[in-house]
C-alpha cells in the first residue's frame, strides 16, 4: 500500500471554518460553516495530523475521533494567521520582510510583520460581522454575496454625507469628491435604495479598516499593508480598498491569492501538541 502523508489545517472562526489539506505537500481549500465543519471533524480518521485554531477549535476537538489522539495540535489564532500570511507572500515570490497585516474576519486584527515575526499592533470591531449585521438591520439581507452584488449597484453618495456637499468647490475635483465627511450622514439618506444602503455599509466598515491599516503602516515606515481573511475573496472588497488607498494617499493594499485560508495554513505551521 502506498504510504500517503496526510495533514490538515482548520481554523474555526466566529464566521466561517477554513480548510487546509495537506497531501503529500499538495494544498487544497475550502471553507464550510461551522456546522458542516463539525461534521468533517467526525470524520477525521485518516489525517497523520489535525491542526487547529481559531475561537471554535476547543468545540471542534470536543468531536474529533478517539482514534486521532496524540495526533492533534492547537495553535494561537492571531500567530497562525501572521505566520500563515508570511509563509503564503513568500510562496508567491513577493517581499515578506516588512509589511502590515489585516485580519479582516468578523472582526478585525492588524499586525506589523517583520522578519517572519508579526504583532498585534491594532484592531476594530468594525468588520466582517459589521457588515452582515448593519445589513440584516437595515435591509433585511445577511447572505454575504447579495449584499455585495446589492452594493455593487448602489450609490453611496445618496447615503454618506460627502465632503463636496459641504464644499461644493470639491466636486470638481476627482480626488476631493470621492471623500467621506460623515458615514450614513447624507440629509437625503431616507431617499436612498437598499442598493445605496448596501454600498455604504461596504464604505464604511473597509474605509474604518483603510484607515486604521494606514496610520499603522505610516507609524512604522511600512509600504505594504497585505489584506486576507474572508471577505477579501469578493473583487469589490479588494476594488474599494484600492479606491480607498488611491484617496488616501497609500496605494499600497495587497491581497494573498488563498488569503482566507492565513489561519489555517498557519495552524500547521505553529501548531502545538494538544
Ligand atoms: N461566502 C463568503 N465569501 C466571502 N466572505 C464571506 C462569505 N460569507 C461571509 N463572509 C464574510 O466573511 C466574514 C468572516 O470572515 P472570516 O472567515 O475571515 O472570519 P472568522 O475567522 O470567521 O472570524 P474571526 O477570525 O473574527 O473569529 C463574515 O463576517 C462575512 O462578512
Ligand atoms: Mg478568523
């Protein structure tokens, strides 16, 4: 028979479960719900090792099988998704000496990385969760691709107040007119479609993230602010950080090509003996 190294690498987040297996050094992805990630875990027979982290990782070990003890290994959230960001960017043959990372999870984390060693540095509760609960509120949508495609086709301007409706000069300018004064702080906002609404939540939960991300990098000298976890899978996530950076003045947002799956490579990579 032929002998098959087998490893795997679960990080079981407030939101979402991402999966990483590991086959004979072959990577393959996926994400399921927390639930649909219990029932993987009971099945779990064949691994060499179990990897895990993330705030639901004490639950899922509660349903691995018997047989995996002395098999399975835990991991510190925020280390594995430092080191599994550090180990994807070199992978992909980009500089990973010096850069600010964000978690953008359900909520969201910002490190400093450099030379292979990242800290916590910042961090919001404005994030992923933010923006499915502001949209069950005031839309009545939680399914993350509808509110993107609903913001997709929205106007924010009808929902934010924009500094050119207080300068009206700035209109003419490109750079000036894109710029937020108020978040929902439009007089006309009840004028606004779910479409807007949609749109301006978006706005306001990245723009929080880009500003947050950019007095960090500018604090530490930093270009390069690399963005993963879940939500930067959707293009119109990665397109507004882009606008964002434009506008801002730091046009330096990258994303990981696997960056939700950060934690879950990096559980392999730091995980401890359970
Ligand atoms: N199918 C999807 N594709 C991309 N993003 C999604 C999808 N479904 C939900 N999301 C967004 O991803 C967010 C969760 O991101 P992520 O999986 O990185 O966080 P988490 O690990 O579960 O949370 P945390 O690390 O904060 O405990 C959700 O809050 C939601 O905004
Ligand atoms: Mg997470």
């Amino acid at each position: 028979m032929e002998l098959v190294d087998l490893q795997i690498g679960i990080d079981a987040g407030g939101s979402l479960t991402k999966i990483v297996t590991i086959r004979d050094g072959k990577k393959e992805y996926r994400t399921k719900d927390f639930y649909g990630a219990l029932e993987l875990a009971r099945t779990l027979t064949g691994y060499d090792r179990v990897y895990l982290t993330g705030c639901r990782a004490g639950t899922l070990e509660a349903h691995l099988p018997d047989n995996l003890k002395g098999r399975v290994y835990r991991a510190d959230e925020l280390e594995a998704f430092w080191a599994g960001a550090h180990k994807m960017l070199s992978e992909e043959g980009r500089p990973s000496d010096s850069f600010v990372l964000v978690a953008f999870g359900t909520g969201t984390s910002v490190f400093t990385v450099s030379s292979g060693k990242g800290t916590r540095t910042a961090g919001t509760g404005v994030g992923g969760g933010t923006l499915t609960g502001l949209s069950r509120l005031l839309i009545g949508i939680t399914d993350f691709e509808a509110i993107m495609d609903l913001a997709s086709r929205g106007n924010r301007h009808l929902v934010d107040l924009m500094v050119s409706d207080l300068y009206p000069d700035a209109k003419a300018s490109p750079v000036l007119n894109e710029l937020t004064a108020a978040n929902f702080g439009s007089r006309e906002v009840e004028r606004s479609s779910k479409e807007d609404i949609a749109s301006a939540i978006l706005q306001l939960v990245v723009e929080t993230i880009a500003v947050i991300s950019i007095q960090v990098a500018r604090a530490h000298q930093m270009e390069t602010i690399v963005v993963a976890g879940s939500p930067t899978r959707h293009p119109l996530v990665r397109a507004r950080f882009g606008e964002l950076g434009a506008l801002l003045g730091h046009d330096f947002f990258a994303f990981l090509e696997h960056g939700p799956y950060c934690g879950a490579l990096g559980a392999i990579i730091t995980g401890k003996r359970a």
